[in-house]
C-alpha cells in the first residue's frame, strides 16, 4: 500500500534558549529523537556579545553539525550557521552548543540553538482503505 506523502515526516525546526558559557563549556540544547535526521544548525545571540574572541560549535556529541564559528563581538539578533554537516542521530539525543572564550565575556550572554530536522524513521501510518473504499 503506498503511503499518504501527508502522513510523512517533515523537516521542523527544534530550538531552545541557553546560556552561553563564560569561558570554554558545553550546555544542552534541545532534545530530538533517535533517527532524526540533522539538516542544518547554528546560533541565534539574543544578547549582544562582548568578547573579542568567542566561537560556537554546534554538535549532538558525536556529529560535529555547526563547525566552530565566531560570534566576535556579535549583537543581539545576530546568527551564526557556519560550515556544516548533516548527519543522523541514532539515539534520543540533544543538540548542545559549546562555546569557546579566547577573551572570557563580561556578561552572561543568552543565545538561542536552533537545528532544521526530518524524523527519517519509517511512517508507520497508511492511508485508511476501509474508509477510502465506503467514500468511493
């Protein structure tokens, strides 16, 4: 039976607000399930940052899916994607950013880690054929 292209995943955007560390440190991100399929990633600060020497890393731990970006001197508003890698997450997982101060910032600085994913899972819903076959 073919199945409903309505009843398969579709790519969503799964984010969550973090802190970002002061010196070098990883913080979780949002949570997605195994056999989710990471397209893009990447940063959004909702503060302004005032180090002059800060990068941001994108990874799930073992996928690398933002390389390290800097984020420099960035304002509020300001995102980062980078070089990036798609992968696949075999087992419920997060999305975590880790943060690298070359120059420590003065304030803690809020940024938003975001991530475009497709459940790659098989559909396990078919079109209904009882219902189908009494409409007919």
């Amino acid at each position: 039976m073919a199945k409903s292209t309505s009843l398969l995943s579709k790519a969503v955007m799964v984010e969550k607000e973090v802190e970002l560390p002061t010196s070098t440190g990883t913080v979780t991100g949002p949570t997605v399930a195994a056999g989710t399929l990471v397209l893009a990633a990447g940063v959004e600060l909702i503060d302004a940052m005032d180090s002059a020497d800060y990068d941001v890393t994108v990874t799930d731990g073992t996928t690398t899916f933002m390389a390290a970006t800097a984020v420099d001197s960035g304002s509020a508003g300001d995102f980062a994607f980078g070089t990036q890698t798609q992968g696949i997450i075999a087992s419920e997982d997060t999305i975590d950013v880790t943060g690298t101060a070359g120059a420590a910032p003065a304030a803690t600085v809020t940024a938003r880690v975001w991530a475009i994913v497709v459940d790659v899972n098989e559909a396990t819903k078919g079109a209904d054929e009882v219902d189908r076959d009494y409409l007919a």
